[in-house]
C-alpha cells in the first residue's frame, strides 16, 4: 500500500473561541502535520484551517 501525504505552504490555523474571538493565530510553511495544542478552559472551540487549496473549520471539545 502506498500512501501520499501532501505538503503545503502559507497554512494558517486560527483558534476562536464560541463568541468568535479568534483566540490563537499560526502560520506555517511547508508542512504536512500539525500538532495544535488549546491552552484555554474547557468549552467549545474552533479550529480553522486555511490552505491556498481552501479552508476548512472544526469545532472541537476541549474537556
């Protein structure tokens, strides 16, 4: 089996919080994998994701 992880430029993560506060900002480059770790209390946050291919939002329940 072969398995293909692609690579990309300019990603930004950003994390909000539920009232939309963007709480976090990170840019990366060149990256294939990345560990984001939610330093805030427990709650709903979200995570989007932006790539020059598109975005993406997650919402994630920190406990």
């Amino acid at each position: 089996m072969k398995t293909t992880i692609k690579t990309y430029e300019d990603v930004t993560v950003l994390v909000s919080n539920i009232a939309g506060q963007v709480i976090e900002s990170i840019n990366y480059n060149n990256i294939s994998k990345a560990n984001i770790y939610l330093n805030g209390n427990a709650g709903f946050y979200f995570v989007e994701i932006i790539t020059p291919a598109g975005k993406t939002t997650l919402k994630v329940l920190k406990k």
